[in-house]
C-alpha cells in the first residue's frame, strides 16, 4: 500500500531527512585517504545520535535464514562493490576510491533515506564521469516527480539516461516509498516503462535511488551476505534522496 502522508507526517519527515542530511555534509568534511570505513561509520552514528536520530541500519534484519543483521550505520561499498558494505577497521581508504555511502535515520518513527558517492582524494577521469552521471540519473528522474505523473515515467528516464552514458544499471535493486518503515510501496526500479506504473499524488514520499555499474549490469553477493560487488569488477555508484510528492517540483527532503 502506498502511503500518503499528513501534514504532521511531512514535518516529522522533513525533520527526520534533515538529520540525514546533516550527517553526509560532517562525512564529506572529514571523510579522506587513510581512514577506515568503520572511522566514517563511527563518526556518522555519532552524528545521528547528536541530532537525536537513530541509525536505521544498524540491526536491520530482512529476515532470510543464514543473513545476519546489518551491524552498522552506514553501508559503506568500495569501488566495485556496489551497495551495503559494511564498515570495517581493516578497510583503509585510498587515494582515488569511489566510497558509496548509503544510511538511513529514523527519528519519531519516521525514516530518511539518502545515499552519496565521494571519490577520495584525486579522481580519475573516468570514475568521476561515473559519479557526476549517476547524479544526474536522479536528477533526470525526479524531472517527472509530480502530482499526476505515472512511477514509470521516472524510472524510464532513469534508465535511459544511465544508458545513454554507456553504463548499466542494477536491476535486482530498488527506491521504494519510505516513511514509518524503511521500505514501503511502490519499488522504484531505475528502468521502465513511461506512462505505466501507479499515478503520483502529492503527500507520496520516495526514496529515488540510482544504482549505475561503469560495465556490464550483473552483480554478485559476497559471502558476507550483504556486500553486493560488480561482477565484472568494474565500478559502481550510488545516488538517492528521499524526496517528497507535491504539485508542483518535488522537495529535496535530504538536501540542506
Ligand atoms: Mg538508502
């Protein structure tokens, strides 16, 4: 069931995105070469806490048999891993990685969801067309994120932008509408149909969440059971606000 929220919903939404907002702008002041993933974790859960949110992830169960619950704040993928990574005292960051970071708060029952990709230190030129595209994919998208569009429309433009660019985009992986829980109606592919899929109405709150692999779209799980990598071992990145429905543009609820 897609949820609409009430005005009160919206303010603890706005409130609660802010915090993840707030959260990415301290990560991308401090983040740099030499530090662990399990540093930048620490530093974001601290945050959080300051604001008085809680971090989302961190226990997070889906529930299958022999997948643990995902220990930490952040899920931090590295290069050719491409979602949920977990931190970890032995994962040093380089010069020139591609640090994906996707983590959610919740604060008075409500989640926000956003998602941003850094490249640490010097860029190459090709990981940096990677990580301004998958940007844009969002940004192309949320184009079509109003009152009386079709879901279609936006997960169209995504993907045909992705593609345009000469990259891939993951298919086994998702946006979805967010609010009291993390995952809720409707997935949001980052491919699809214009003109099919349910129609927007203002008060829908989405997490739009581009996913593009610079090769070709398979992945693979680790035997961790979180971590998600490239199977071509070329690089991923990751993009997402949570975003709010009106009539007119839609509001950027996890951008200050
Ligand atoms: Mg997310």
């Amino acid at each position: 069931m897609v949820t609409i929220k009430s005005k009160k919903e919206i303010e603890y939404m706005r409130d609660v995105c802010k915090v993840v907002a707030l959260t990415y702008k301290e990560l991308e002041e401090v983040i740099k070469p030499g530090m662990s993933t399990y540093e930048l974790d620490k530093i974001a859960e601290k945050k959080m806490r300051s604001l008085g949110a809680i971090p989302a992830e961190k226990g997070y169960d889906i529930g299958v048999e022999g997948v643990p619950p995902f220990p930490a704040t952040l899920c931090v993928s590295v290069n050719d891993e491409v979602i949920h990574g977990i931190p970890s005292k032995n994962k040093i960051i380089k010069d020139g990685d591609v640090v994906s970071i996707d983590t959610v708060a919740l604060k008075n029952g409500y989640n926000g969801d956003a998602a941003r990709t850094f490249i640490v230190g010097k860029a190459s030129k090709e990981a940096q067309r990677l990580v301004d595209a998958t940007k844009q994919a969002f940004f192309e998208g949320i184009k079509y994120a109003r009152a009386g569009m079709r879901l279609g429309d936006i997960c169209h433009a995504i993907g045909e932008y992705v593609h345009s660019q000469g990259y891939s985009v993951v298919r086994e992986f998702q946006g979805h509408g967010i609010g009291k829980q993390m995952h809720e109606d409707p997935g949001i592919p980052n491919y699809g149909k214009a003109g099919r899929g349910i129609r927007l109405q203002a008060g829908m709150t989405l997490a739009i969440e581009p996913m593009v692999i610079q090769g070709k779209p398979n992945i693979l799980e680790l035997e961790d059971r979180w971590t998600i990598v490239t199977e071509d071992g070329s690089l991923a990145a990751h993009y997402e606000n949570t975003i709010l429905i009106t009539e007119k543009e839609p509001e950027i609820l996890t951008m200050l």
